[in-house]
C-alpha cells in the first residue's frame, strides 16, 4: 500500500481525489494548509505528496522547494489552477515529478499517479539487479544512497538532476532524446518542454564536469539527445 500526502484546500478537489485515491488502495493523509502540509511532507514519510500550488499558509513551491532542500527525495505531483508556462517550469525546476493543471480529468489524474509509482519502480527494479554502485573512474554513483562522488568530494545533486545521472550513467553510450529523458526520469511525457531536459543537463554537467566545452561523462549526440560516454567503461 503507498502512503500518500494530499494537500490541497479545495474541498471539492480534495473529497474527488480522496475517493480516487483510495480506489488505487492508497494509504492517504491529507491537509487543506500549506503550512501543516510542508510540516507533514518533512517530518513523515510518504510515497507520493500530491501540492495544490495555491495554498493558505505557504505554497506548494515553497513546500517543494523545502522538501527537496532536507534532501527528501519523495515524488511531487504539483497542481495547479493557473496554466501559464512559467508555473509548469518553476514546478518541475524545483523539484516536482509531475504537473497537473486544472480543471483535469480524473482519469489524467490517476493516469499521473499510476506514471509515476512505475517509475519509482523501475529504479527500485534497476537497484535490486545490483547495478544501484556504479563507477566511472573517480566519478562514483550509489543509486541506494543517492549518493555521487567526484574522487573524495560528494557532489550535491536535485532529485531529478541524480535521477538523469544514474539512468545515463546505467546506459552507457545510449543516446537518449530530450522526449525520451523527459518520459523516463519525470515519470510522464511533457511534449513541449525538451527545455527543461537541457536546463538539468547544464546544471549537473557544471557540477560533475571539469571543462564544460569538452565534458568527459555526458556526451551530446548532436540531432538527437544526450548520452554517457561509453570510453569510459
């Protein structure tokens, strides 16, 4: 049974999803405050938290955005009332897993929910194969620790920055579109918002690469998409 967090203050959203919810057998917590919500999301352990975000108290940004800072790597489906392409952006930047715009259908919803419990799963699946230590020269990865270092120094990375890492990294010399990237590690195919893929790209290749002009772990694979190198192995 997942153990799921709702927070959300429209009484009639939350009472639909919460039926939904349960149907797909889910061990549901819910609040309607941002701040009893952030409070939750931090001190308790779930295996999804589900953010509207406007919220009273403190928005789902600002609740993502702490989530990820303790280092809580839970999935985050975001919802939202407004659809400006900036709002989708700012929640996959921070740290969400998924999008949601309303009005939605219940069916995208558990659609989004069904997504994104089968990508955890598959990195889960990905770890029991005993692949979860990967190293690449002085550049180590521990898929169960969510863990990488660069010779001695361990390198800070977002969820969603390790998550692009460790399936490159698992994948060796496989180009990958931003299309694909994005079904594969955001649990859920956002046509349209490639961008993104690069802006996490840029990020961890500042963090991991000493020249950025000639990295050495991730390639670009021009026409296509990204790709780790695979001299390497």
């Amino acid at each position: 049974m997942k153990r799921v967090l709702l927070v959300e203050d429209d009484p009639d959203i939350k009472q639909l999803l919460e039926i939904h919810l349960k149907d797909l057998q889910c061990d549901l917590t819910t609040s309607s405050d941002g701040l009893e919500g952030g409070k939750l999301a931090i001190e308790e352990k779930f295996d999804l938290i589900i953010l509207d975000i406007m919220l009273p108290g403190k928005d789902g940004l600002d609740i993502c955005r702490e989530v990820r800072a303790n280092n809580i790597h839970t999935p985050i489906l975001m919802l939202t009332a407004r659809s400006e392409e900036i709002d989708k952006v700012l929640g996959l930047e921070t740290g969400a897993d998924d999008y949601l715009t309303k009005p939605f259908s219940v069916r995208e919803f558990i659609a989004r929910v069904k997504a994104i419990f089968r990508r955890v799963q598959m990195f889960e699946e990905k770890s029991d194969t005993g692949t979860e230590q990967i190293a690449f020269g002085t550049l180590q990865i521990d898929h169960d620790k969510r863990k990488v270092l660069l010779g001695e120094e361990r390198i800070e990375l977002t969820p969603k920055e390790f998550d692009l890492l460790y399936l490159l990294a698992s994948n060796p010399g496989r180009s990958y579109s931003r299309a694909k990237l994005l079904e594969l590690v955001w649990g859920y195919e956002f046509s349209g918002y490639e961008h993104t893929v690069n802006s996490h790209i840029n990020r961890l290749r500042a963090k991991i690469e000493e020249d950025l002009s000639e990295p050495t772990y991730i390639l670009t694979t021009w026409g296509v998409g990204y790709r780790f190198n695979d001299e390497l192995v």
